[in-house]
C-alpha cells in the first residue's frame, strides 16, 4: 500500500481526489491515502465517517512522484473497476 497503488490505480481510472470524493463515495472504497500534512480538519471528518486510511509522504512529495500539476491531502480507490465522472460543459 504505497504511491505505487495510487499510481497503478490512476492508470485504470479507479481514484477519487479529496475529502468531498471520498466522504461522497465511502461505500465504494477499497482504500484511503492521506497525506502527512493533511489539515486536522479533514482527519476529524474522515474518522467521523468511520473511515480508516493510511498516512504517506507530504503533499508536495505526492504530488511530484504522482506527476499532478495540484496537491491533494486525500486520495481515494474506489473497489469498482471504474469510476464515472461527469464533466460539465
């Protein structure tokens, strides 16, 4: 369970990006990523939920290794195949 998960499940179209995507989609996780500097605020939120995850590097490093131009505290796979996304016009 490392960067090398969420990569793999970038590629095949199985992550939500945040806080919202993932409280949104609990019933539909595999797996929960945050990062080390992730805001007290949305640890809370996720521990509300009931949701357990896993603490990784800071969100500059992620961001990097991932190759995303935008950091994210939280990163979510989803246990479907594939995810849908609507994207407004």
């Amino acid at each position: 369970m490392s960067v090398k998960e969420i990569k793999e499940a970038i590629g095949q179209g199985k992550v939500y990006f945040g806080i919202r995507q993932a409280l949104k989609h609990v019933k539909n996780l595999s797996n929960v990523f945050i990062a080390k500097d992730t805001r007290d605020e949305t640890v809370e939120m996720l521990d509300a939920s009931g949701v357990e995850f896993i603490v990784l590097k800071f969100k500059e490093d992620l961001s990097k290794e991932l190759n995303l131009d935008f950091e994210c505290e939280v990163f979510s796979i989803a246990s479907k195949d594939r995810i849908s996304v609507k994207v407004k016009k």
